[in-house]
C-alpha cells in the first residue's frame, strides 16, 4: 500500500510495554536485560535492524545458524509467540534502540 515515512516510525508506547512483558519471559537470557546482549545474544540497542518491520521478521524466523553465538535463535512458533506478542516484542525492541 501507499504511505511514506520510516519503517516504524510510530511505535506506540502501549505496545512496546506489552512486549516488554514478552521480551522478559522470552528473550532476556539471550539478548540481557536492557538488550545489550550476553554471550548467547547479541546487543540489539547497538545492532542495525533498520526498524520495527525487519525486528519483526526476524522475530518471525529466528535465527537458525547465527555467525558468533553459540545457540540459535528459535523462531516465534518456537517462543510459543501469538502474532499480537511478535508485533508487541518487536515495538519493544524497537524502543530500546532508542531511535
């Protein structure tokens, strides 16, 4: 469809606290409690995920074989995600890199 603008551009803070809740019982073994990534996770407050929509997709996929981490990254049926948690935990991480 039509519409200008940044991939993302409006996150609703609503949203991004709901994926918080998400991001916590789901992704904050890996990727540490403020994002900045652990051992098994990278940092996605320095990453470059261009906005919420790639964050999305790559919620959806996971990452079955990553370059520099030990573990995978399950996809969202793995995460036993609904498609309201994915967009809510991705608005999360989206607000956590701060743009």
């Amino acid at each position: 469809g039509a519409g200008g603008g940044a991939p993302g551009a409006r996150v609703a803070r609503g949203e991004a606290a709901a994926g918080e809740a998400v991001y916590r019982k789901s992704c904050v073994m890996c990727h540490g409690p403020d994002g900045g990534g652990t051992q098994l996770g990278p940092s996605l407050v320095t990453g470059d995920l261009a906005g919420v929509d790639q964050i999305t997709q790559v919620v959806r996929a996971g990452v079955p074989d990553p370059e520099e981490y030990p573990v995978p990254m399950p996809d969202h049926t793995g995460l036993a995600l609904t498609d309201a948690q994915v967009q809510a935990v991705s608005a999360y991480v989206y607000f956590l890199t701060g743009r």
